[in-house]
C-alpha cells in the first residue's frame, strides 16, 4: 500500500467526520431548540464525532474506509434520532430540523472557501489550471519544498479541496426532494401545517424511501458535475471551468 494513499485517507476521513459531524449535530441542535430533545439526551448536539460514530458506527467508521479503499472516495451515513410524535406535533419545526443538516455542509463549503482565498492572498494557494474533487485550489511553486503528502501546504490545499467538494455534494445531495432525504421533510416549510403534517406521514413509507434513495443515486451522477463547476466558478469570478 502506497504512503501517499494513507496519507491522501486520512485527510478524507477527518473532512468526512468533519462534515458528517456538524450535519448531524445541527439536526440535533434544531430539534432540541424546537422542543424534541432526543438527540440532545444521547449526546448528540456536539462536534465531538464519538457520539456520532457510536450511534451508526458502520456508517462512520467501516463503510467510508472500505469505500476509500476499493474506490478512492468515501461514502457513509450518520443519523440524529429525533421523536415521531413531535414531528406530527410540530411538522413545520421538524422541516427546520431537516433543513439545518444540509445548511452546516454549505457553511463548511464557505469554511473550506475562505481557507483557500486566505491561502490566495498568502500567496501560498493559486488558481489551479484544471479542478477536480480534490484539486480544487493549487499551492504556489515557492511555498511547497516537496510533493504532497511531505508539504503541509499542499496537505492543506487536498484538505480544503476535499472539504469544499464533500460537503457541497453533501448538502446539495440531502436537499433532494425525495424521502428519505433532508429535502423530502423540508418541503414542510413551504406547506400550510396539516398538509406538512400529512406530508410527513405518507413520506415515512419505507418502500418510498429506496425508491428516493434509488432515483437521487441514479439521478445524480448526472446534475453534481455541472452543480461542482458552477461552485469552483463562484469561487474563482471569471475562472470559467467548464
């Protein structure tokens, strides 16, 4: 096995517990602000990953290294316990609970956005001449003494390009309007509360939920790439990635 593998895997998996952590921790928050403290009692509104990794272990721990392994990349879940009864109370406050998972990732993309234009303007990160997964942000000639994983520039840069990537992909994956996604209990927010009430109660069937989760794999393998470059191009104005 390669150094270079492990070294790449580790950045990896601190952005993934990092993402996944701050996801789950903000349905947690959500929740128990809305009057369910649920997740709050097992421990879960925090940014320490133990309580996360306790809770779906094989989602955090066994699936995103086996899937780093055998594919490159990482895969995996986490999950918020909340209570059914206070979602049919309260539909519209669960709606914000769903909704506040995928708004941590976008705000880890803004985190992982301003690390690279502070390196930009340290002149220590650089426009890249091409953008991928991983490589969203290049280091400067000067400021690496050698090829990553030996330059802990060029370790940051893999880290904030990853860290940007993941969770855009992240957060515009659960907000999919599909059960058994974020997206599905956030259309709550748009309905009057009956209907959000009934909407929630339909969107609960479980052969729903692997249809949703069937459709939104298939579907978007085919919508993330131009979402990915039109989030590189924001980041670097007049860049023009295509």
């Amino acid at each position: 096995m390669q150094p270079d593998m492990l070294a790449l895997g580790a950045l990896w998996y601190v952005a993934f517990l990092l993402s996944l952590t701050c996801h789950e921790a903000s349905h947690a928050l959500a929740a128990w602000l809305g009057g369910d403290p649920t997740a709050a009692h097992g421990g879960q509104v925090t940014l320490n990953p133990l309580p996360h990794m306790r809770r779906e272990p094989f989602g955090t721990i066994f699936v995103p290294i086996a899937s780093y392994f055998l594919s490159g990349w990482m895969i995996g879940w986490a999950s918020a316990p909340y209570d059914p009864e206070w979602q049919r109370r309260y539909p519209r406050r669960a709606a914000w609970m769903a909704l506040c998972g995928p708004l941590a990732n976008f705000a880890l993309v803004l985190v992982a956005a301003t690390g690279i234009h502070i390196g930009i303007r340290l002149r220590t990160f650089a426009v890249p001449t091409r953008v991928g997964f991983t490589q969203v942000v290049a280091v400067t000639s000067g400021s690496a003494a050698s090829a990553f994983p030996g330059s802990l520039t060029a370790g940051a840069a893999v880290f904030l390009s990853i860290l940007f990537s993941l969770n855009l992909l992240l957060g515009v994956f659960n907000l999919l309007p599909v059960p058994p996604l974020d997206g599905n209990s956030a259309i709550g927010l748009l309905m009057p509360e009956n209907a959000a009430r009934r909407f929630a109660e339909i969107s609960h069937n479980r052969s729903f939920a692997f249809a949703g989760l069937l459709l939104s794999w298939v579907a978007f393998g085919y919508i993330f790439q131009p979402i990915f470059l039109a989030g590189v191009n924001c980041l670097y104005p007049g860049a023009g990635f295509r």
